[in-house]
C-alpha cells in the first residue's frame, strides 16, 4: 500500500510524511475547519478545500480521497482536543462531590465546543456522515476510559461492574440532548447542559452511591489519567473514510 492510500485510509499523516506534507496537512485541516465554521456540511466540496488552502485540489488528493475524509480527519484532531481537555485536573477548587466533577467536566467541555462552530456541526449536525459518527464515539470511548480513572482520583470508589461501558452510556445521553440544542438553538445553551447533565446524573446514581469520600488528589493519579490513542485500536468504532 502506497503511502497517499494510507494517510487516506487513516485519515491522518503517515510517519514518513516530509515536513512539507505534514503543513499541508494541518493547512488543510485549518481550511476545512473555518468552512464549516459558516457552511453546512453538504455544501463544503473537496474544490472548496483546496482553494481555501491554496493548495492544488490534485494535491489534496494525497490527502483525502474524498470530502468526508477531511472531515472525519477533523474530526479526529477535534477529538484530541476535547480528550486533552477532559483529562486536565479540576483544581480551585477541586469538586467536593461526583455530581460537582460531572457538572464542571460538562461546563468545560460545552464551552470548547460552542467556542468552535465546526466541531458542533460535525458532532452534533443532523448531516453527521457515518464515518464522522464513528469517530465521535471512538473519542467518547477514549473518554470514558479516562473518567473512570478520573473518579478514582478523586472519590474513594466501590466495585462497579462495567462501570466504563456506564460512563460511556451516560456520556452518549449527554451528547443527545446537546444535539436537541444544537439544532433548535445553533448552540449548547446553559438550560440544555444542565439538563444533559443531570440526565447523566440521574442515569448514573443507578450505580453509583449519592455520596462518595473524598480522597487526596496526588499526581500519581492524575498522571494514570492519560490513555494513549493506541491503546484504542481495537475500539469497534475505529472510523474509516468511507462515504
């Protein structure tokens, strides 16, 4: 398989990539992103790409096979960001409960996306491709795998049997309502997080005791938070740019 079939089929730049080709690459991505900042999803062609990037469209092609190939890599860029953000620490203050963790977890992560118009229409767009769809539940997978080590940092945790797969199902509930806010507002508003969050909430006290001890945050926690991308190959929502 040539290098361009396997940045392609990855939706990301291969390790042999010359410097020049990783530019491009984030240039391309930076183009993609401020088009669907201001335009739906099916209005954006891979011509479009190209010229917003001032790169030749026969050299896109290297890149990305198709338009929703761009997307899906972005989608992938986005992810990180959001993942990087879901595991920074909470500190003054440090929540004194779950249900605070969650709140100020949800607020943080609503304001990343609000704060960038593309992830909110790639995530939560009626017009979310397939592929998109699958990357977006591959990074909730990622995260879910980290708030649990997340409450064990903070809170003296019992035995929860499957308790990532119940962050995870928490998690999926939360991004509905979002997009219920998305599309009737263009936006996450305050009243739709709150009301995602305490469906999480609700959702979650099934298995979860109302109260938990606290305990003493220490790095060595906090430095188990972080789950190399790796380790999430085998996710059954690993994306591909098909479609």
């Amino acid at each position: 398989m040539t290098e361009a079939s396997n940045t392609r089929s990855e939706g990301l730049p291969s390790r042999q990539m010359r410097r020049r080709g990783v530019e491009r690459y984030k240039t391309l991505l930076d183009a993609t992103e401020r088009l669907l900042t201001d335009n739906n999803d099916e209005d954006v062609s891979l011509a479009q790409i190209a010229e917003a990037a001032g790169i030749p469209l026969a050299s896109v092609y290297h890149f990305f096979a198709n338009r929703n190939a761009a997307f899906v890599a972005l989608a992938l860029r986005f992810n990180e960001e959001i993942y990087q953000r879901s595991i920074e620490p909470l500190v003054d203050p440090e929540p004194q409960s779950w249900q605070e963790m969650l709140h100020m977890k949800h607020s943080r992560a609503a304001s990343f996306q609000n704060s960038r118009p593309a992830a909110l229409r790639l995530f939560l767009g009626a017009g979310v491709s397939v592929a998109v769809r699958n990357a977006d539940l591959s990074g909730n997978a990622r995260i879910a795998r980290s708030r649990e080590r997340l409450f064990e940092a903070y809170f003296h945790m019992p035995h929860i049997p499957d308790f990532v797969d119940r962050l995870e199902i928490a998690g999926a509930s939360m991004d509905g309502i979002w997009a219920l806010s998305y599309g009737r507002h263009g936006t996450i508003t305050d009243g739709y997080r709150m009301e995602a969050t305490a469906s999480a909430i609700d959702y979650l006290r099934r298995f979860l005791p109302e109260f938990l001890p606290r305990k003493a945050l220490t790095q060595k926690a906090l430095d188990c938070l972080y789950i190399p991308l790796e380790q999430m190959a085998s996710n059954p929502f690993a994306a591909d740019d098909e479609g």
